[in-house]
C-alpha cells in the first residue's frame, strides 16, 4: 500500500504514533515564532519531539493531510496562500487572518474529535468558506 492510500483510506485514519513516526520530521528552528505544527504532505513538521503525543495537534495536522491530498496537493497550497492574503486584507492582523483560512476553520473546528476524519465528506472544507 502507498502512503496516498494509507492517507486517504477511511479505514486507516486512527495513524498511531508509531504508524506516521516515518512522515514525523522535528524541525525546531524552521517553524515560524508561535507555530507548534506545519503539515506539507506527507510530512508533518514539529518544533520538538514531544507533540507526537499532542493528540489534539496530530489530529489537527492529519486533517490538514487528508485536505492536501484531496486538493492534489499543489492546488491546496495556492489556494491556501491565496486565502490568507484575502484574510489579511479583510482583517489586517495576520493572527485573525490565519485563523479564518477555510482550510484552518476546519481543523481547528474537528481537531478534538478523534473520529473525525472517519465520517469527514470529501472537501469538507468548503463549507467553511465565509465572506464575512
């Protein structure tokens, strides 16, 4: 099995520790001041070795995996980066704009529910697309 089927399948989302260690890559000095997580498919940056076992912030960024792969990966990014200056124009404070990218709202919003992303539909994020 490739590590696209192992991402998507729905059946193989509950990734233990142990599973993604392979894709979990401890990048202290990369990640920007006030970032915990990064995620670019199929890794998963972290500033130190102990948010492995953040569960909440796993299951943040395995979202983030599976809205990458549905976007093909490259689309996610320039939509993503194309949200984000919407966002900064619209709110002018790069915190709230960040927090507002459909993509963020979405993990943000199922990142404590460990069974999300069994039952998560395909583009899900959409719906958290706002104007306002």
């Amino acid at each position: 099995m490739g590590t696209s089927d192992f991402i998507y399948r729905k059946d193989n989302v509950n990734w233990t520790v142990k599973e993604l260690d392979d894709l979990i890559l401890i990048v202290k000095y990369l990640l920007p001041r006030g970032y915990l997580g990064l995620t670019v498919y199929p890794f998963i940056l972290l500033k130190n070795k102990n948010l492995k076992f953040d569960e909440v912030l796993m299951n943040h960024e395995k979202i983030h995996l599976r809205q990458q792969l549905e976007m093909l990966i490259i689309p996610f990014f320039l939509f993503y980066l194309l949200e984000f200056g919407v966002r900064l124009i619209q709110y002018r404070n790069w915190n709230l704009a960040y927090r507002n990218i459909s993509f963020e709202r979405e993990a943000y919003a199922n990142e404590k529910d460990p069974d999300f992303l069994k039952s998560r539909p395909f583009w899900n994020w959409f719906k958290y697309i706002s104007v306002s």
